[in-house]
C-alpha cells in the first residue's frame, strides 16, 4: 500500500533507505537489508544525539560511531552524505563498490573520512567501540579537572545479530561490562535474519540477558521499524546510565518496505532486482528517481553542519579556558593530539655490551617498556592473563578498573580476540595513545583477524609476544609456534621484529614507537630463554631491518643469517669455522620488510649476490627463507611440530646448536 503523506523525519529515513537501495541495485552488489531495517535507529541517533561536525570529522570531542556490521556499509555512507561529510557524494554513492570508490564494500577508516574504524569481519566493530571508549575514559581521566571537561564523548555502535553470534564480540562486551564502561551505547538491530535463513536455525539464545549478566544495563525498543520516539528515549536513559555500558535490542524487520523480500535471508546481501526496486518504492511511497533526495531532506538533515561548527567552537573555548587555568596539563594533551613524541624519547633505551649478563629478549622488553613509560605517557595496553609471563606490567601506574581509569596497566583476561581489537579502537581513537597487548606468539592464531586489521586500517598497535620459538620448552606443541612467524610475515603492512639481545630488542621497541605515531602495528617476537648480548648489534641497525654484523677478511666464502636467540649460533660458528680457515659472514635479520624498504645497494652491500652459500638459522618453519638463501643455500629450521621437554633439550634435539650450524656449513662449503 502506497503511503499518502510522510512527515519529514519519515522522508528522511526512506532517503537513507532508498540511497542504500539505488547505490546497491547500480552496483548490482551488497547488503541491502540492514541499512533499510536500521535506518530509523541510525536517523534518530544522527539527527537527535550524535555531537559530530562534518566539515571536521576528525574534531577532537567528536562522539564515535562505529557500524560493526559493516556489511551494511551503505547506511553509513547516506548518513555522511545526507548530514554534509565532503567526503562522500552523491556521485561517490553511485560507485558504490567500484574501483578506488571512497564507498567500498565494507567500512575503511583509511579510504572514507567520518569511518573511526574498519569493520566486516563481524564482532570486530563492537569490539573496536570498547577500545574507543576505553580511550575516551582513560584520558577523561588523565586530562579533565572538576571544573573542565574536555574529554566528553560517546561511544556508539550498531551491531547485528552475526556481531553477536561471534565470540570476539562476547569477550569484548565481557570486559566492557567488568569496566563500567559508561558512555559505551551499543544498539542491537535484531532482525533475526542472517545468510542462512532465520537466526533460529542456529542463535536461539536470550541475547538480554547474556548482556545482563556481562553487566550491561539492557533496554528493549519493541518497534525499531516506525516508533521514533521509543527510540530516542532509549538513547537517553542510556546516557542516564554512567556506571555500565548500555546495550538496547532495537527490534526491526531487515528490508523494511520490500514487499516481497523483506524478514527474508534473500534480501540480506544481494540487490533487490529491478521490479521488487519499483514495488518498494512504490510502497513507501517513494516517487524520486534513483539517487534524488527531496530538497526538504537535505535542508533538515545538513543542520547537523551548523550544529557540528557550534559544537566545536564550544569545545574550543572550553578548551581555551582550561589552556588558562592549566597550561602544563594542555600542552601535555596538545602533545598527544599532535602525535608527536616528548624530545629525547628514545635516550632511555637501554644499550648493552657482551660482558652485560645474558637475559631473555622478554625480559629485555619489560625493562624497555617501563623506561619508555616514564617519557612516552601515551602507553596503554596489557596482557591476556599473562602478565608475569609476558612481563608487560608498567610498574607503580596501577591497573585500568573501573574508578581508576587513569592508570595505564589493562587486564584482558583470557580474550586474546578481543585485546587485539579493542587495542586497534584504542590506536584509532586518534588521541595519540599507544596501545599494547601481549600473549604468548602461538595464541596470535587466535587474535589473527586483529592483528590482520591493525595492519590494513592503520591502526599503530604493539603486539608484544613473547615464548616465540620451541624453546618455549615443556608446554609442549601446543604452545611452541613453527609455521606461526612466516604467516605473520606475510601480512601487508605489519613489521615483524624478532631481536636476539638487549640492543636489538631496545632497537625493536624504538621501530614499534615511531610506527605507532606513524599508525602502523608491530609485533615483536620475544624469547623466554636467556640469550647473550652479543658485539655489533645496536639499536640503529634494528631500523634497517637486516645489517652485518661480523664480517670476514675479502669477499666472504659463506653467509650465516640468524634472528633472535639463534643469531648467537651464528656468531659462534662463525668463529670456529673463520679458525679452520672459512671467510664467514653473519647478518642478523630481525625484520625482513625493514630491510626489504632499504635500497638496492644497501642490501646488496649485506647480501651481496656473488655469495651464493648461505645459511638460515631460525627456530621456526623454513617457509620464506628462499627468498634470502637462494637456490643453493640451506637452512637450519624446523618444519614439524615441536615436542613437550625443557627449552633447552628442545633446541638440541630439533638441530640448533653450534655443532649442527658447523656440519650444515660445511656440507655446504664441501
């Protein structure tokens, strides 16, 4: 049934439908089921509530919205060219999905201002959300006074039934909720439709009370299809709640309005085709052609340019005056906003000799992180229930807990998913903060997706991972990582740095900082067994991703390239095999894209071609070292699973000792 008249809040709301619709149906590709379900949600929560200015989406005290079902990616994008982002036009809606669109399929921070983080893999957004709004409260806390506020902002998400279907999204509202995460409002669009069908083919559980009992203040909107006003009043006895975070079911119908494919699985990720488009139109009484937004709607729903100019010119004086009454308090908080590291930061690192006693690089790192703690403020991150083991404690800054969210020390729990992501919302909170999160190297498998994310939405996280190779020892295969550092390798735009001493691990954590302030992740690959500090490493080389660093009288008979606890063997191989007569060269290679970014005459200066012999050493899988090793050099590797026994019988056993780098030498020597 056509509808006869519509008020402007219900044009409003169809325009956002119909531009997901149209943009969709050109792109013959997306979801468009969710943006037509959860458009009056996301209309009253834009137009009544969100603080925000589009002609600056990156103002500091901007509330933070975050699609966690990203699928339905189109609803944000009418949203930020319905309220004025210059960032996404009606002619970038209509290359929706296209080649180099700033509309592509799933949200990107990196490709469309006004997106605070990348999501699709379903749960990573609402996990994102509890990073933002961990960030928000901590530096609420560490910058406002009784009589300023100038950190006073909302974290908001709309999440969908495959959010809370996946377990990343369970651990991060679990700590959310331990937290009393206040200004974190989660809306639930529950339309009980997902890929397969009806969510009861395999989600039948009271989702309420599962938030309930994370400790979640829980509301319920009947009607999210037509009640606007129910809606609104949700969203402000949310706010009314400070001391939990707030999650309201929003009950609506996915694909309001098609009258053939709405509440059905068939109109959740594909176009509707072009006579349900005219049906649809037809009955909610949409008579634009595709892509035309009635004037009435724009004049209404670009207020919020105004709005947003008014709401930063109010924080500018606030701040103004804070400036006044506490000068050194905001050149601190200018200093983070800026991105820019105290001078002389890195002067604490510590630097190491031979005669400096031998130690675990994991050791190596706590004492890094805690001196950094000292001149880089902005670190702020934890460990997944392995803090003693991962030595990740900044000591005498006390733990982030509800009530006490100025210190600096946060305790995930078991939930190394969700570290990952909420330290990624925390780095893309834009504050200048520098999360961290730590576990053991083996149990990155299970917070890949985030760690993949951090790579690919710029997110400048630290993963500290320590017990890196089989050395681990008697925990046995389950925990010794082998295939675990090639594949993290792999992903574009992560630096895996894994250091063999004191000196290359201060050198690690110098890379990991500057990155951070550069948005992009690092991942430090730590050992639990004691490793010598060895003559010629240096915080400098680290940076240059590969270096010599002993090398041989003339041009060099063989190459012996080691990472971590492994490059000592190498040194001491080298100088028994330089005593029998061998000109022997070792290159440590902590960090294989580093040097992959140095130039041509660098590398060949450390690899030179004309030496084709050459040897990898690494506990670890030998996939990767080719690259390095060439067609006739071998490698000192392990390409099996490990074995339950003492780190040290484990090394042994599996070939990495002197003796056996020797013998694989000189096989290779001949």
């Amino acid at each position: 049934m056509a509808v006869a008249t519509q008020s402007l809040e219900e044009l409003c709301i169809n325009s956002i439908r119909f531009l997901a619709v149209d943009a969709i149906e050109k792109a013959k590709s997306g979801h468009p089921g969710l943006p037509m379900g959860a458009a009056p949600m996301a209309f009253v929560l834009w137009d009544r509530f969100m603080r925000y200015n589009p002609k600056n989406p990156k103002w500091f005290n901007r509330d933070r919205f975050v699609l966690s079902a990203g699928h339905g990616s189109m609803l944000q994008y009418a949203l930020l060219y319905l309220t004025g982002f210059d960032s996404v036009s009606i002619e970038d809606i209509k290359q929706f999905r296209q080649w180099e669109s700033k509309t592509p399929g799933h949200p990107e921070n990196f490709i469309t201002a006004g997106v605070e983080v990348t999501t699709g893999p379903l749960g990573q957004g609402i996990a994102n959300g509890v990073g933002l709004a961990i960030a928000e409260a901590h530096l609420a806390a560490k910058f406002n006074k009784p009589d300023a506020k100038i950190v006073d902002h909302y974290t908001y998400v709309i999440l969908g039934d495959g959010c809370n279907m996946e377990g990343v999204s369970g651990e991060a509202a679990s700590l959310a909720g331990h937290l009393g995460l206040g200004k974190l409002i989660a809306l639930y669009d529950d339309n009980h439709i997902s890929i397969d069908g009806s969510t009861d083919v395999a989600f039948t559980e009271d989702v309420s009370k599962r938030f309930e009992a994370y400790g979640w203040h829980v509301l319920h909107v009947q009607d999210g299809n037509t009640d606007l006003d129910a809606i609104a009043k949700a969203i402000e006895e949310a706010k009314a709640v400070t001391d939990k975070p707030t999650m309201i079911k929003v009950t609506t119908t996915i694909g309001y309005g098609s009258p053939n494919k709405a509440n059905t699985a068939g109109i959740h990720g594909a176009a509707l085709g072009t006579d349900e488009v005219a049906l649809t139109r037809q009955n909610l009484g949409w008579e634009n052609e595709p892509f035309v937004i009635p004037q009435d709607v724009l004049n209404h729903t670009r207020k919020a340019v105004e709005r947003g100019a008014g709401y930063e010119t109010e924080w500018n004086k606030a701040f103004a005056d804070y400036k006044a009454k506490y000068p050194q308090e905001a050149a601190e908080f200018e200093r983070y906003l800026s991105g820019k590291l105290a001078d002389g930061w890195d002067k604490v690192l510590p630097t190491y000799t031979p005669e400096d006693k031998g130690l675990p690089t994991r050791k190596h790192s706590e004492t890094c992180l805690n001196k950094l703690a000292a001149v880089v403020p902005e670190l702020i991150g934890g460990s997944a229930d392995l803090t003693h083991s991962n030595l990740t404690e900044i000591k005498g800054k006390g733990d982030f807990q509800k009530g006490q969210y100025q210190n600096p020390n946060i305790h995930f729990g078991v939930r190394e998913h969700a570290m990952g992501a909420i330290c990624n919302g925390i780095a893309l909170h834009g504050s200048g903060l520098i999360p961290y999160g730590a576990t053991f190297l083996i149990f990155t498998d299970y917070m890949r997706a985030a760690i993949r994310l951090s790579a690919l939405s710029l997110a400048g996280s630290i993963w500290v991972m320590t017990h890196d190779s089989i050395g681990q020892g008697e925990d046995g295969p389950t925990h010794q990582p082998i295939e675990t550092l090639a594949s993290l390798r792999a992903i574009p735009n992560l630096t895996v740095i894994r250091p063999a001493d004191g000196n290359e691990t201060s050198g690690a954590y110098k890379v990991a900082i500057e990155r951070s302030k550069q948005n992009d992740p690092t991942l430090l690959a730590l050992t639990r067994q004691n490793v010598p500090n060895l003559a010629g490493t240096s915080i400098e080389n680290v940076a240059k991703g590969g270096y010599v660093l002993v090398d041989s009288e003339g041009t060099p008979d063989l190459i012996l390239i080691g990472t971590g606890s492994e490059l000592s063997l190498c040194v001491t191989a080298a100088e028994k095999l330089t005593a029998e007569g061998k000109k022997v060269r070792v290159v440590s290679l902590p960090a294989w894209d580093l040097f992959e970014a140095q130039d041509a005459a660098y590398k060949e200066s450390v690899l030179p071609k004309a030496v084709t012999k050459r040897i990898a050493v690494e506990a670890a899988s030998s996939f990767g070292w080719h690259k390095y090793i060439g067609s006739e050099g071998d490698t000192v590797t392990i390409d099996r699973f490990g074995a339950s026994a003492p780190g040290g019988v484990c090394l042994e056993k599996f070939g990495f000792s002197v003796d056996n780098v020797l013998a694989t030498a000189k096989k290779l020597l001949g």
